[in-house]
C-alpha cells in the first residue's frame, strides 16, 4: 500500500509542477499583452503587472496560465527566474484581464535588481 502511495505522489507531483519556460504546453496565440510601465521592486520580490486580452474569436477556458521570465537588468543576459500566474476563469473574446508576476529567490537579494528585465511573457494551456 505504501508504494502505491508513494509512486501516486510522484506521479501527482511531476503532473503538476509547471516549469517556466516548457515546450510541454500549448501556448495560447490569440493574447495580445500591455505590460505596465512601472515596475516594482521590493526586499523580497520583483513585481511586474499588466494585462491581457482575447484577440481571436473563441473563449479560452480555464485553467490557463500566463507566465515570464525575470533578468537581472535590460541587457537580457542572467535569467533570475521565472514566474507563472494560473488564471481560474474564461476569458472571453474581446474581453480583458489583469495580472500580476512575482518573483521571488532566496539566492538573491531582490532590492538589488532595481533595473531588473522582464520578458518571454506568454500565454498558455497545458496539454
């Protein structure tokens, strides 16, 4: 009984642990993106918000996701990390929705990415 137990668990883990950046989803081509001019940094985070809107012309159901990757600074060449958002509701046609990506590390000290990047944002569903 145990090792069903066990063997369910790494199944249930592996099935749900989302890494930023896989090819392993469908990613989600009818969003069009507005990233917020301001970005925020706090002692334990980098923040980055925005929005989202459905451009095609069928709803994307839920759960899908929005995610991005988080660099040191605008030159794009250290990756910190990575941050996703699970979205819980549809998103209709012609409809938007605001969110918000935080990343936080404790193999960093946030407070000294004042000009941290920020891109690779997208859209996706998992397949």
């Amino acid at each position: 009984m145990n090792k069903i137990l066990v063997i369910l668990s790494i199944f249930l883990f592996i099935s749900c642990n989302n890494t930023v950046g896989s090819d392993d989803v469908n990613e989600l081509t009818n969003l069009e993106f507005t990233i917020d001019d301001e970005k925020e940094v706090t002692t334990t985070a980098l923040i980055v918000k925005g929005s989202v809107i459905n451009t095609g012309t069928t709803k994307v159901s839920s759960p899908w996701y929005i995610e991005g990757m988080f660099y040191s600074d605008n030159n794009f060449t250290t990756i910190l990390g990575g941050a996703s958002q699970t979205i819980n509701v549809p998103l209709e046609s012609g409809v938007s929705y605001n969110w918000t990506l935080s990343f936080s590390s404790s193999d960093f000290i946030e407070s000294e990415y004042q000009a941290f990047g920020f891109r690779n944002l997208r859209g996706y569903i998992n397949q």
